[in-house]
C-alpha cells in the first residue's frame, strides 16, 4: 500500500471561485444524464475499491478502526455505488400524478424529479467513510453539483477521501474543500441550493441559521440522550449484549447508540451481571489491546468524555480507566440514582452506559420524554405489547426494537432524525429524494380551449358549472361518521 496522502487545508481566498466554478457546471447542464450521473457512481465505486487499504489504514489512524468496523463502512460505500447507479433509471422517471380529479386528465399532470443544483456536504470524523460517501452518492444521481468537505478531526480519511473523488469523478463538478472553522465559515457565506450537514446540534444550529439568511433548504444528521427501556419481560441476556454492542462500536462515538439504559428494578441486577459478562466474552483479554475496539479521536473528545465521566454520582460498576497517550478509554458501566445526575446533561459519545432503575413503564416513558421530546433512537426491550406502547409514546427519529440503532446500519432504510435530533433523511431511495425536487408538470392541449373555457370571464352562472364538474360529495355526516357513499375523484393511469 502506498502511503498516506497528507492533509492539507484548502485555501480560504480560493473558496468563492470553487463554488462558482461548480455553480456553472450545474446550469451547463453537464449533470443531468443519467448516463452521466451512473458513469460517476461506477467510477467512484472503483475509486474506492482502489484506495480501500488506505482507507482503512486512514480510519484506524484517525479513530483507531479496526479492520472489521472501518470494512463495514467501505463495503457499505461500494455497494451504495452500484445499488443506486442500478436502480437510477426507476427513480428518476416521471411519474403519474395520483388521484386525478377527471376534469383535469385531459392536462397530462406529472412529478418530475430534478436537480436541486449545488450541494454542500460536511461530514463528520465518528464514521468518516459512510458519513460522507452515501450524501455524495445521493447527491450525483439526483444530478447535482456537489462540494465536500470531510471533518479536518479525521485528517487522514479526509486526504484520502479527496484523492478518491479528485482521481475519478469530473472536476469541474465535484470538489473537495478541506478545513476547519474558517473555511466552513466561508463555505457557508456562499449561496447553496442545499445543504447537508451531519454532525452535533450547536453546530448544526449555526448551519440552520445561515441557511435560513438565504432560504436555502438543509438536511440536518444530529443526535440525542437516546433511551433504551428494558422491561422484566424482555430477554435480559440478549439485551444486554445487544446493548452492549451497540456502546462498543467506534468507541461509543456513535450519534445514534443508547446515551442511557432504563432497567426495570426486579431485573437490574440481573442485568448488570449479563453486560458484565457480555464484555468477559467480547474482549477476553480485554479493550485496550486489541483490534476489535477504536479509541476516542482526539485529547480534546478524551477529556470531554473524562469531564463526563467525573462530573457522576453515580457508581462506576466496570470499568473507569483512561489512557490519555492514545485516547483510549475503557468501556464503562455507571450504576445512577437518578435521571438528575450530571452526566445525563448532555449526549455522552463516548463509551458511558449510565444504568437506571425503573419501578413501572409509564414512569420510564415520562422519563426518557422529560430527558429529551425527540432522540435520534429509541430502544424498547420489552414484550410486544410494552414495546408498541413505547413506540407509541415517545418519538424519536428511528427505533430498534430488542436491539440497538441495528435500524441505522441498514443502507436502504430512510434514515433521519426529528426536531432536535435532525430534520430530513436519506440512504438508498431516500437519498436521491433527499437531493431531489418533485417537479409538478401539466401540459394543456391548445385543443381543449372549448372544455376550459369555464375559467375565462365574465363569470356569470360559471360557478354552478365547476360545483358540478369539480365538487366532491361527503361520505360522512355532520357529526363525522362514515356513510354509504363514493367520493367523486377518480385515479387516471
């Protein structure tokens, strides 16, 4: 494998010309093809495919990836390439529009799905590679113009990822910027027609608002205090290695992975002794030798967790130690009183499982509700009816139910968050919607003047005329019951 390009920060004066450069490249109409938008999907794939032992050698540099985790994200990349580019044609033909009132068949009314034009796309460090790839993947075959610009918190992933899309896709519309704040600073100063950003809610916050100074719409990634809710009915071993797994991975630094555990008191100390043992048999000589567990990105996330961590009143059950020379930081299981402790204040990303007791569900659910109206993740372990009633009752952005975030790790599944936890979703079909207008379309025949008629003045004795051509009848009484009856609308294939 040859070595790792270096890191290099784009410089800020050249920014504005980027963007114009590929502003012009979108209204020259370069992307619109199919063919075009599949050619650079299947040169991306193999792009990736080339670079795939740098990749992982960047992401275990960066955050300390192993191969199995970093694997997974390539694997997901390439395949997204050839899953999208393959299905590119179905998605992006016109469609019929549903439910055509008669009197307008004549019209030919179609949604057309076009372009929004230039996107930005800011990644972030915790999952470099899928957190990147699939918006950019989206972002081309909905034939976009498109700039990236990776986390500069995973440097290495962040070069490699620019010789990847610099090496093969056109220039002249897709560029990779890389920084830090000055330049996503001047990145947003530009006019976009979207904006994509995965990341946390403060920044995301300032993303909102400098949209919003343009009306230029955004998808937001953010995250959340997810709750995972264990009843005495669910299956206390499988929950708490599912649980378990979920913390694990990426060193905890995973938006959507449980922020608490809420255990029904009758099963919590059986619960305990299961994720005591699920990490015995995960890491039998232990997390800090082994290619199996990452580390924290950088000093700056290690004392954040750190700060965390020693803020608790709780008591630390495994785990606890820290390893400042390579951001290592143990798997950690902390036994609270209550839901008031300090660590609960904020979303962990780190490897912390805070364990609270329950005494019935109605009290978890006002629980996990008053933490936060709208995670990123809900995680109901219970029986079916206990878990409906969760899903019922707390909103989040996505759900797993007897598992953990397993709904995100599903490369067609629409994944998105809701209210504070983010706002819009993609992967597989949802990503080219999400870069997509649907464009409503009519087109008038110059024969049907006669039949249109009706909307010209003078409107004299014309309103009876459309009441009988246009008005729909009620199906249902005047208190809102349901009788016998057919609405008057047709669907017209």
């Amino acid at each position: 494998m040859d070595s790792l390009p270096k890191f290099q920060l784009t410089s800020n004066d050249t920014i504005p010309n980027s963007v114009n450069d590929v502003r012009n490249a979108f209204h020259s109409q370069k992307t619109k093809p199919l063919e075009f938008r599949k050619q650079q999907l299947r040169r991306l794939y193999w792009s990736i495919k080339d670079n795939y032992d740098a990749l992982l050698a960047a992401c275990k540099k960066d955050i300390g990836k192993g191969t199995f985790e970093a694997g997974f994200e390539l694997e997901w990349c390439m395949n997204d390439c050839i899953y999208v580019a393959n299905k590119l044609n179905e998605w992006a033909k016109d469609e019929k529009a549903p439910e055509i009132p008669l009197m307008n068949a004549m019209l030919r009314p179609k949604i057309r799905n076009e372009p929004l034009g230039m996107i930005l796309i800011i990644g972030t460090y915790n999952f470099p590679l899928i957190l990147l790839f699939p918006p950019l993947i989206g972002a081309i075959a909905a034939g976009n113009t498109v700039i990236i610009k990776p986390s500069e918190n995973a440097p290495n992933v962040a070069a490699v990822a620019e010789r990847v899309i610099t090496s093969t896709l056109d220039p002249s519309c897709f560029r990779v910027i890389q920084g830090a704040i000055p330049e996503t600073t001047t990145l947003l100063d530009q006019k976009w027609d979207k904006i994509f950003y995965t990341g946390g809610a403060t920044v995301g916050t300032i993303v909102a608002k400098k949209a919003a100074e343009t009306l230029t719409p955004y998808t937001l990634e953010l995250g959340g205090k997810n709750p995972a809710i264990v009843t005495k009915n669910a299956n206390i071993r499988k929950a708490a290695h599912r649980l378990l797994w979920g913390k694990i991975q990426n060193a905890g630094q995973v938006c959507i992975s449980q922020n608490y555990t809420l255990v029904e008191r009758p099963v919590l100390d059986a619960f305990v002794a299961e994720m005591k043992g699920a990490l015995a048999e995960f890491f039998p000589s232990g997390t800090r030798n082994t290619d199996d567990y990452g580390r924290l990105v950088n000093s700056k996330q290690l004392q954040r967790a750190k700060s965390i961590l020693d803020s608790t009143k709780g008591k630390i059950i495994v785990g606890g130690t820290i390893d400042e020379s390579d951001c290592y930081f143990e798997p950690t299981i902390i036994l609270l009183d209550s839901t008031d402790d300090p660590m609960l204040q904020e979303e962990s990303f780190a490897p912390l499982m805070p364990v609270i007791p329950f005494d019935d569900l109605n009290s978890a659910i006002a629980t996990a509700n008053s933490m936060e109206s709208t995670p990123l993740g809900l995680y109901p372990f219970g029986s079916k009816v206990e878990n409906e009633k969760i899903l019922n009752e707390i909103r989040s952005g996505g759900a797993s139910v007897n598992d953990a975030w397993i709904h995100g790790s599903i490369p067609t599944l629409a994944f998105g968050g809701v209210g504070d936890s983010g706002q819009g979703a993609y992967r597989g079909k949802a990503s080219f919607d999400c870069f997509s207008h649907r464009r409503s379309i009519t087109t008038t025949p110059w024969w049907a003047e006669k039949l249109i008629a009706m909307r010209y003045p003078p409107y004299a004795g014309k309103l009876e005329q459309f009441k009988r051509l246009g008005s729909l009848k009620p199906n249902f009484d005047r208190d809102g019951k349901v009788k016998v009856g057919l609405l008057r609308c047709v669907h017209v294939s």
